[in-house]
C-alpha cells in the first residue's frame, strides 16, 4: 500500500532523513519508534505532502506522491492527525469535525459525521461544545475523528499518547486497534514504545534520521537493545 524508497530531507542545511526506506501492506499496523529528534514526525510530514524531500520516492496505491499537494493526497486516501492535535479551540466539535471532510462531497458529511460519533460516543455528547474545553483526552479524541472524516485507507498518528494520562492511553489504543480490525491501515509514530509495539504487526527502529533496525512487533518487544533503548529494560 506505501513504499517509501530512500528519502533524504533537509532542513536548510540540517540532513535530517538520510535514506529512509520502509514499506505498509495493506490491513497492518506500523510503528516507527525512536527518541525526540530522530526524524519520525519528519517522515510523516514527508509522507503526507507537508515537506519534500531532496530525493527519493514515496508511493501510496501505486501512485507517487512526491509533489503531490497534501490536500489532493487526502482525497486520495491517506490521513495524519499530527503530534499536538492541533484543534481548533474556539470551534465547537462539530465545526472542527467537518473541516476534517473539506474532500468529501456535502451529501456524505453526516456519514462521516455518524462514523465517527460510533467511534467516539463521547465527541457525540459534546458535538456543540468549544474544543478548547475538552479534556487532553477529548481533545485526542477530536483531532483523531477530524481526520478520520475524510475516510482514509491508510491512517498516519503522530504520538497519540503525549500528555494523556495511562488510563486514557489504554483508550486510544483500544480504538487504533479497532480501526484497523474494521479495514484501515495504520502507521503509527509513538514514543511510547511498548504500547505501539503492542499493537503493531511489525515495527521500524529509528536513530537520528537512519532506520537501525526492522522487525516483527514481537520481535522488538524482546529484543535486548530495544528493551534498554526505549522500553525501559536492563
């Protein structure tokens, strides 16, 4: 479903992705997993349309994306709800929902709408309450409906966990599993690694901008260099 094939992105001169290549079939869930400042939210961001990379090639359903604007590769299928949620706080919930469905014809925004009120019974409760008022975890809640109104194939999350309290991370990742038992592919960037490992059908190690190591979710949980790196192991 997405092949990225040795990206290189700079920022100025900062070469902060040197040769990424990784791959998602269809119906997994992915995890990039490394420290702050490794180059995981870059990757997305390159991925999605946000930045273009010096050279390499990222293909989504056979279609390549570089120089694509971003908002023509939503409509094609691929979402990101972005690290820092990025709401908008003085829009009510709905308002915030339906600027997620900006690519979708209006005869289906109260699918979406409904899709997503299935999904997020709490979003339904407070549909016409200020986003700036919702909890951490509402707010979560809110920027992963936002992009899942557009109905993507394959659905990019940037730390999903930052700032939530354990119980409501349990939450999220209850319903990221969901999403995908239901049919969406996922590429998931999370810090916290033992919760996106979890989950994930294969997992990819990143260190300041190289991937060092791939292999099964599995895997990496028990893998003596992970564990010390970034699960907190002896």
């Amino acid at each position: 479903m997405l092949t990225v094939d040795n990206i290189h992105v700079y920022y100025g001169s900062i070469h902060a992705i040197k040769g990424v290549s990784f791959s998602i079939k269809k119906g997994e869930i992915v995890t990039l997993i490394g420290a702050n400042g490794a180059g995981k939210s870059t990757i997305l961001n390159t991925v999605s349309g946000i930045l273009k990379p010096k050279t390499g090639s990222v293909m989504f359903q056979d279609k390549n994306l570089i120089g694509v604007p971003a908002h023509k590769i939503v409509a094609g299928g691929l979402a990101q709800c972005p690290e820092g949620r990025r709401i908008f706080l003085q829009l009510t919930v709905v308002e915030n929902l339906e600027m997620g469905a900006y690519t979708r014809p209006g005869n289906e925004l109260a699918d979406s709408l409904a899709d997503v009120f299935d999904r997020f019974p709490r979003l339904k409760e407070r549909r016409n309450q200020m986003a700036g008022t919702l909890s951490g975890g509402e707010q979560q809640m809110l920027a992963m409906g936002r992009a899942l109104m557009s109905r993507p194939t394959l659905f990019m999350l940037d730390e999903p966990s930052m700032g939530l309290a354990p119980l409501l991370v349990q939450q999220i990742f209850s319903i990221i599993k969901e999403l995908n038992d239901t049919g969406t592919t996922i590429l998931l960037v999370e810090q916290n690694a033992q919760m996106a490992l979890s989950i994930a059908d294969r997992g990819y190690v990143l260190e300041t901008g190289r991937i060092v190591m791939t292999a099964s979710a599995q895997d990496l949980l028990h893998d003596d260099n992970v564990r010390k790196a970034y699960l907190g192991g002896t």
